[in-house]
C-alpha cells in the first residue's frame, strides 16, 4: 500500500503542472487565433514546458538521492520511471534548440520518425 500511494503521488506531482501547462496553451493559442497580426504563442509553451521538465527531474533526482541514502530502495525505484521520460524531453527540447550535429541529428530523426 505505501508504495501504490509513493507512485499516486508523484504521478499527481507531475500529472497537476502538466495538466495546468495545457490549459494555459489552449487559452493562448486561442487568443493568438484571435488576434489581427498572431505571434509565435508556441515558443513560450515550450520555453515554460522546459523549464517544468526541468524543476521536475531536479526533483525527483533528490528524491531519488535521499530515497537511496535513507535505504528505502522500492520507494526510490518509483522515480526511474519518471527521470526517464523527463531526460529524454530535456534532450530533445534542447537539441531542436542546438544544432543537428552528432547526438542531437540522431535523437530528433529518431523522435521524428515516431509521429
């Protein structure tokens, strides 16, 4: 049981800011829609999905640390599943913002032959 409720909570944790993030985009996006000259909406979406990616996998890394140091090794095997998926998005967001050279060529075709 404390590990269901461990693993509910830090999908909540992610789960709020993501959810809240897309509400916002769908009110800017619309907004820029209705605009005489529209502007670029979705760069600032992805500069504030960065930056919560970020504070998120900064988060749960010292979870991971403390969980580890404090030997509760079940508990802290619940944030890999999550570092993961933010490691990958930080990459990618920052490789489209780099150049195409070596790993970041590879990881954007590979991301970009998924959709």
């Amino acid at each position: 049981m404390k590990l269901l409720k461990a693993f509910l909570l830090r999908l909540m944790i992610v789960a709020i800011p993501l959810l809240v993030l897309y509400c916002y985009a769908q009110i800017a996006f619309k907004a820029n829609r209705e605009k005489e000259h529209p502007t670029d909406a979705g760069l600032g979406i992805v500069v504030l999905l960065a930056f919560i990616l970020i504070i998120l996998f900064v988060g749960f890394l010292v979870d991971l640390l403390v969980r580890l140091s404090r030997k509760e090794y079940k508990i802290a095997l619940i944030n890999i599943p999550f570092l993961i998926p933010f490691v990958v998005f930080i990459v990618y967001i920052g490789c489209l913002m780099a150049s195409r050279e070596c790993f970041c060529g590879w990881l954007i075709d590979t991301i970009d032959w998924m959709r």
